[in-house]
C-alpha cells in the first residue's frame, strides 16, 4: 500500500490563516507585528527565500522590511545595523539570512541579534534554551517538522526516531525536539556506521543531508513516517534526500518535495514573530 503523503502546503496555509486572524486582533489594538530580513550579497535561492518571506508578512499583515546589503558590506556596518535593529521598537524579529559571504563571521553576528528577537532561534541562548527544555525561540524548519509529524496523529513518544543530518539549523533541533516529545533519538551522520541498519530501524525518520535521493526503500521500515528536509536542485527540478517514489511504497507517511517541510518554515516564522511581538509589548 501507498503511503499517506503528508501536504504540508495544506497544513502550512491553515497555520497561516489562524495566524493572520491573530495578528488582525493585535493590529486593532495598535500592535502591528514587525520583521525585519537581513540579507548580504545576491546569492539566487537564498533571494526567493527572502522574497517568498516578504510575501508572507504581507499577505498575514505583518509589517516587513528588507535590508538588502552588496556582498561587499563589511561586518562592522552588518553589527552596526544589527545593533541599530535591536534598538527599534517597532522591529520585533530580525532574521539574517544565511549563508553570509566567507568574509564575516556567521556566529558572531548571530550572537550580535537580541535573543529576544531572534526569530530564527539561532542565537546560542534560543540554542540552549532548547537544549535545557525551557521555553525560547525554536528554529523554524525543526518547528515544522515536529507540526508535520503530529498532523500524522502517530505518537513521537516511545518511538524510534532517527535524524539523519547534524547541522545547527536542522539535525541537532530537530533531535532534541523530538527527545522533548519522549521519542528515542539517534542522530546519523556522514561518518555514522550501517547508516541504512540505524534508518531501518526508524518508526519516524527525519533527513536533512542535502544529497538528493540518498534514502532509499530498503533503508525504510514499512509504515514509517518518513520527512525529507531535502531541497536540491537537480536539471532545474527540486527534488529531496528520500527517493520519492521508491520510498512510498514502503511509508506510511511520506512528505513531498516541493510542498512538505519547505512551506512549514516560514509559516513557523510568522508564528515565532508573532510571539515575538507579544512577549516584547509584556515586557515594554
Ligand atoms: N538559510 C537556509 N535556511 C535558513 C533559515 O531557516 N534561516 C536563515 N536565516 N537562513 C537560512
């Protein structure tokens, strides 16, 4: 049997729609939620990004603005805006898009954003608050992935999950967001061993390495819920790291490329500037 494919695009537009009924209330109080997106040099995809981010703060009534700075800008102008952002009360999250060019530093200018508006949840307090279980910003694609696994109604708790990708932005959060729902973890990598043995073993198998179609059927357990984090670019087709159609049939629940993981991000970061606006009118 064919596996369930899990529309994130669906899931995500619901997302989007109860958020846009929320920040429609807090507008008539006179909080108009505010995201301001940091972008360095023309790199092509992390332009639609930006763009496609843009286009949901509009369509949600999220007031947005875009600082789109030449490749050449140095890190002390990048921390001087960053700081200058901090300071804006009507800037609730500031979001700088990654990668940056080789000559700045990524940590420190992560590190430089208010954690307080750190809608990415990238800064190292966000990172340890979710380390430590306490409540902070959570990075956005991790968020959605966890959204996407309990549309399935499949519980994480007691269950054999297994990330396949360690990076700071998806493997690791995603990790310990699923150790926070009582799932049981292993996190596989580019030097881990029998990596199809550890995959086979998954009741919930997230991968995110960036190698398009790397997983295949027999590294699945029938009925498992399989999210593919994979965005590449292949003959000018967006394909993921799961081989689609191969792995279907073995799945019970199967994401898609396009149209799964991808549109969860940015609903879960109009949610995170949502917060962000709330939690900085409690405090002012
Ligand atoms: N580049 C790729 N993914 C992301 C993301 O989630 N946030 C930012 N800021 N940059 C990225």
């Amino acid at each position: 049997m064919s596996a369930v494919v899990i529309d994130g695009k669906a899931i995500a537009a619901q997302i989007r729609s109860d958020i846009a009924k929320q920040v429609k209330e807090l507008r008539a109080t006179g909080l108009v939620p505010g995201l301001a997106v940091v972008m360095v040099g023309d790199d092509p995809a992390s332009s639609i990004y930006v763009n496609m981010k843009k286009r949901a703060c509009d369509e949600l009534g999220i007031s947005s603005r875009q600082h789109l700075l030449p490749a050449s800008t140095s890190q002390a102008e990048l921390l001087d805006l960053i700081e200058s952002l901090n300071a804006d009360p009507d800037v609730h999250g500031i979001l700088v898009q990654l990668p940056l060019p080789d000559h700045i530093d990524e940590q420190e200018v992560i590190a430089a954003i208010s954690p307080a508006k750190d809608v990415d949840g990238f800064h190292p307090v966000n990172l340890g608050s979710l380390v430590a279980g306490r409540h902070g910003f959570v990075p956005c694609t991790p968020a959605g992935i966890i959204r996407l696994i309990k549309s399935t109604g499949v519980e994480i708790q007691g269950k054999e999950c297994v990330v396949v990708g360690r990076s700071v932005i998806v493997g690791k959060p995603t990790a310990l967001l699923l150790l926070q729902e009582n799932g049981t973890v292993t996190v596989c990598h580019s030097k881990t061993k029998d990596l199809a043995d550890k995959c086979r073993r998954a009741d919930i198998l997230v991968v995110a390495v960036g190698r398009p179609g790397f997983i295949k059927s027999d590294m699945v357990k029938p009925g498992a819920v399989v999210i593919d984090v994979g965005i590449n670019r292949v003959d000018g087709r967006l394909i993921g790291d799961v081989e689609f159609e191969t792995v279907k049939e073995i799945a019970g629940y199967i994401t898609p490329v396009p149209g799964g993981v991808g549109p969860m991000t940015i609903a879960m970061l109009m949610h995170n500037t949502v917060q962000a606006a709330l939690e900085q009118q409690r405090q002012s």
